[in-house]
C-alpha cells in the first residue's frame, strides 16, 4: 500500500529523526524476485527489513498461511483480530529464521471479477479463474471452478483473450490494474485480505540502539493502524470505482466502463462457510501439519467460530 509504505518508510523515518535514520526501499520487480525468496533474504541478511503477502510466504512458514485462509474472515474486524491473535504464534516459527513480523496488515477485501454475468457465486462452477495461494484454489475447485494460476501482470491480458473467465484480486487492486476494461461483473463478498506483513532480520534488529528499536517499532504501529484503516476505506472505494460510482470514488480511479456488482446471497455466505469448513481448513491442516490444526482451534476459532477437525 504505497499510500501508507512510501510516506512513512522513505519520508517520514527520515524526516522525524532528523535524517540519522533512512529507509532505502525497493520494490519485489526492482529486485526481480517473486517474493517466494523473502524469508530466506531476510534470514541471510542480503534485506534488514522485508515485506510480502502471508500467503507467498507460507512457502516456508506454512502456518502463515492459516491467517487468512479463503472464506475465514468475512470482514475486515474479524481479519484484524486474528491476524493480532496470531502474531506471536507466527513469530516462534518465523524466529527458527531468524525473522520477526513486525506487523501484519490488509489489502482491500479480495472479490472475483468476471467477463460474463454471474448472480451468485453457485454460477462460477466451470469457469477458470485466476487465484493465487493454496487456500483460493481449494476455495474455487470446490465450487466447480477450475483454478488457474496466472502473475497478477499477466491477468489483464489473460482476462481480454479468455483464457480465464474470471480473477480474484483485492477491489481496488482490480481498479488500479484498469480490469474493469475487460471484465462486467464484480461480487461485493471477501473471500480473503490478501494480508501482508513487514519482517525484520532478528539479528540486525537486535543490534539497533534501543532508541532506534523504540522509534521503529512506533512508526511501525502507526503504518499498521493506516493500512487496516486503508484497507477498510479503499475496500468499498474500489467497488464504487468499479461500477462508476463518481460521488463515493475517492481513493481510487473511476472506471469509464462502469461495471455490475453482484451483491452477497445468503447463499453465498453459507457456501463461503461451509467450504471454509469442509475444504479449505483441511486442506491448510493436510499441508501445515497437525500442530497447525491444534494452533487454529486454540487461537483462531474462538474468533471464527470455525474449528478444525469439525
């Protein structure tokens, strides 16, 4: 979210010490990595400081992955609360590392935007949409769609020939990448936050001057409480943009070819519910291990409500 990073981590850190502390920031494409390679960076040392959705680094810490799992958190409150409660349980595993998450943070709501008319989320069986991580292609597969994985660059152009039907990406996300361009359809349900985090090298951090460390960890606190506002702001924000909206698109770019929003059925909430339950969590445990299924019944579902192993 360049509207929070880029101010704090390149402008204001400087500003506010008095130019004693600077950020140098890169992007994953400056760096040509994939963002898969993060934790191991991080851990050598090559980056001090490092940032990726949870889900790209799941590779390596695959209990990340069950903080977000599709259909998990139907709002962003209920996102905030476990991504807090999960905090030190990923960190023991990401310390093995050498890494530390400072904190975690959203995008705006993950929704799927299709090509073709859709009124609930029972007529995407058959339709190829593009996800990303593990937990959206078990959320879509088991609603009949087939699940494709495509680079979110590639998808404008994947969605204008019909290679795939549909994609999921965050709502103003979609916008950004002018996606309205060439799909009519977009669902107002989050399937996920797409949550992200910024990592520390243990060791680098460490040796900081305590007043460093205590300078950081503000400004830390205070990108994290902008992004979890952003990400409920630029949530409804993207949809407006998308269906042409003028009068509620402020954060985003407004579409000249305004889209359809399909509104949640309560039908689609209990599917989202139901495959939560019988696909997604499983398979997170089949892939995490059982530890991962006792870690989320003891501190993710009392927030969710949902419990592995039924």
């Amino acid at each position: 979210m360049t509207r929070v990073d880029v101010p704090y981590l390149r402008e204001q850190v400087a500003a506010r010490s008095g130019g004693r502390i600077e950020v140098q920031l890169s992007s994953h494409a400056e760096r040509n990595l994939s963002g898969t390679e993060l934790v191991r960076l991080v851990r050598s040392g090559q980056a001090d400081i490092g940032a990726s959705t949870l889900s790209t680094l799941s590779g390596d810490v695959p209990i990340l992955d069950g903080v977000d799992l599709a259909g998990l958190a139907p709002d962003i409150g209920t996102a905030k609360r476990i991504a807090e409660a999960m905090m030190p349980v990923v960190n023991r595993d990401l310390e093995r590392f050498g890494a530390r998450l400072m904190i975690i943070y959203p995008f705006p709501a993950q929704v799927v935007y299709c090509r073709a008319p859709f009124t609930s989320f029972a007529d995407l069986r058959g339709r190829k949409i593009r996800t990303f991580g593990n937990s959206l292609v078990d959320f879509f597969g088991a609603f009949g769609a087939q699940p494709v994985s495509i680079g979110f660059p590639e998808v404008y152009s994947a969605l204008e020939r019909g290679v795939v039907d549909c994609a999921i990406t965050g709502t103003g996300s979609g916008v950004a990448a002018r996606w309205p361009e060439v799909t009519t359809h977009i669902s107002n349900l989050p399937v996920s936050w797409a949550l992200a985090g910024y990592m520390v090298n243990v060791a680098w951090w460490n040796r900081l001057d305590p007043a460093v460390r205590a300078f950081m960890e503000g400004t830390f606190r205070e990108m994290s409480d902008k992004q979890w506002e952003l990400g409920d702001a630029a949530t409804r924000d993207g949809l407006d943009c998308a269906i042409g909206n003028a009068a509620a698109c402020r954060i985003h770019t407004l579409s000249t070819r305004p889209m359809t929003e399909v509104p949640a059925t309560a039908a689609d909430r209990a599917a989202l519910r139901e495959i939560l339950e019988k696909t997604v969590l499983p398979g997170f445990v089949r892939r995490c291990g059982a530890r991962c299924g006792e870690v989320f019944n003891q501190v993710i579902a009392p927030i969710a409500g949902v419990r592995a192993g039924g």
